[in-house]
C-alpha cells in the first residue's frame, strides 16, 4: 500500500538556493520506528505501507547552510485503507 504526500515549497531561508526535504514516517507515536528519506521535490510517495495502519508524517527543509534542516511540520496522520497485498 501506498500514500502520496505533498507540501508547500519552503520559503527563502536565506544562504544556498539548493535545498531538500527530510519525509519521515512512522506508525508509533513517539517515532521509535521511523523511516526518514531525502527527496528533492515537494511530494513522494510512500510505499510498502500496512494496510490498517495509521502512519504519522513529518517534513522538514534541509539546505547545506542548515545541515540539520528546519523545524519537523505539524504532523499529519494518515490511515492506510484497503486490503493486504
């Protein structure tokens, strides 16, 4: 199973032009199971999901003047619909 997720383009944080963005997602509140990818576009799909899970979805911007990226977003919960592949 699969969710596609998408966000606003990070504003102008100043220093280099060339940024990317953190996804991470995780089904534990407190992200003890977390998954973290880098994309450079403002969407991704998540794939390999578990069908009857909800997953907690987190992005932040990282540029190589903020190697440790912005602030994580408001976290957005998704349950994943649909029956096991």
């Amino acid at each position: 199973m699969q969710i596609t997720v998408s966000w606003s383009a990070a504003v102008d944080l100043g220093g280099s032009a060339s940024k990317t963005y953190a996804v991470s997602y995780a089904t534990s509140p407190s992200f003890s199971d977390e998954i973290t990818i880098s994309v450079s576009d403002t969407s991704t799909v998540l794939s390999g999901l578990n069908p009857g899970s909800t997953y907690s979805i987190r992005v932040k911007v990282v540029t190589p003047d903020y190697a440790d990226g912005s602030p994580w977003s408001n976290l957005l919960q998704a349950l994943v619909i649909g029956k096991p592949g």
